[in-house]
C-alpha cells in the first residue's frame, strides 16, 4: 500500500481525470498497488503534455507530476 499525504491527495483529485470509485480511494489516502500504477500512468501522460515549459524545463506542476510518479512506482 502506498500512502498520500493532503497536498498529494488534493493535486491528484484537481489534475488527473479520475472515475468516481478512483477518486474515492485517493480520497482515503492509501493505495492498492494496482491503483497506484494506474495514477502514476496517467502521471506520467500529463507529464508528457503539460508538465514543461516552452524551454522542456519542469513547471511546478511537472515537479510534482514528477515526485507522484517515483512515489507510486512498484519495482
């Protein structure tokens, strides 16, 4: 089980597109592990489109896109 902090939880909920059972278990702030590699995927897609800027450095927003995605990953 991964778990989130508030300011993990929050971000998660404002930024990804998320199903309401999804939302749901975010909100309680302990993740499966399948969970957790479903959110980091679509992390690492919003990463792709909206995590740089126009000169491919991270925004704050891809900084924290960033830290969720070494955060949920399952070696």
């Amino acid at each position: 089980m991964i778990q989130l902090n508030t300011k993990e939880i929050d971000f998660i909920l404002a930024k990804l597109e998320l199903d309401t059972e999804t939302q749901n278990l975010v909100k309680s702030g302990s993740l499966s592990d399948e969970i957790a590699d479903d959110i980091r995927d679509l992390c690492t897609e919003k990463l792709d489109v909206s995590g740089y800027d126009e000169d491919y450095n991270l925004t704050e927003e891809g900084e924290m896109l960033n830290d969720l995605i070494d955060k949920l990953y399952i070696g």
